[in-house]
C-alpha cells in the first residue's frame, strides 16, 4: 500500500509505501505515476477529484464524530493559536480546489519527493533482504 500525509509543524511532507515485497520497483513506480500526472501525461479525472476532496473532508468530520474527539480537537487548536474555525475554512478552501491547483500543489509539494536532491529515504526491512535492497537503490535512476 501507499500513503501520504502533510506535517504543517514541520514543513513537511511524508509519503510511505508498506508491505512491498520489492520497494524499489515500488517507489520507482510510485514516481512514475507522479511523474506522469505532473507533465500531464496522465490526466486528473473530475470523478477522482471529487472523491479525494470528498475523503479530504470525510477525514475531517471522521476526526471529531465524538463530542470528546471534538473538545480535544478544539483545545489542540486553542493551544496552537489557530482560529476556532480552522475546519470550516479547509472545507471551503477543499471546495475550490481545482485541476490547476492540484497540478500546481503536486508539481511543489508532491514531485520533490521523489527527486534525489530533495528526497530523504528511509527503509524497513528483514536484514535478508538489506544487501539487495541497498544495492538496488545504489543503482542508476532510482
């Protein structure tokens, strides 16, 4: 599988891909596929923008469902000094995303990911499998 998450406090953006029997063929799979959609090669369907923005507010609704969830959520947000309505913003700010915008967020924040001068990798894997796998990312365009 694969993942990605935004670290705001940090300026940071993670991707992770799990239990890949082969992570270099993986992750360089993985590339290929942002590659492809950050030269429009391949294009963003307006169904599968649709679904993300709606999973993107899903996950925000998901996060406070609960009246406890949702005090916690307001005391993180007082002590980090971000406004009350932090939420309802990033739902209307998801509501004008478009296929430009997320050309231009992938092309910045999605893409560097993937390139040597700006990527940290990080692997866990059995120590069989260690010897492999760093002679495999020692390998040309990797």
């Amino acid at each position: 599988g694969a993942g990605a998450r935004a670290d705001p406090a940090n300026r940071l953006v993670h991707f992770s891909l799990y239990r890949a029997g082969d992570p270099v063929r993986a992750l360089k799979a993985a590339k290929t596929i942002v590659d492809d959609y950050a030269a429009a090669t391949t294009t963003i369907d307006d169904l599968d923008l649709d679904n993300a923005k709606g999973s993107l507010a899903s996950g925000l609704v998901e996060a406070e469902k609960t009246k406890s969830q949702a005090l916690a959520a307001s005391w993180r947000r007082a002590l980090l000094g971000l406004p009350a309505d932090r939420d309802k913003r990033f739902l209307d700010a998801i509501a004008h995303v478009d296929k430009p915008r997320t050309l231009a967020a992938l092309r910045r924040y999605v893409v560097p990911l993937f390139a040597d001068d700006t990527a940290i990798t990080a692997l866990a894997c059995p120590p069989g499998k260690i010897a492999n796998i760093a002679d495999d990312f020692r390998k040309p365009n990797v």
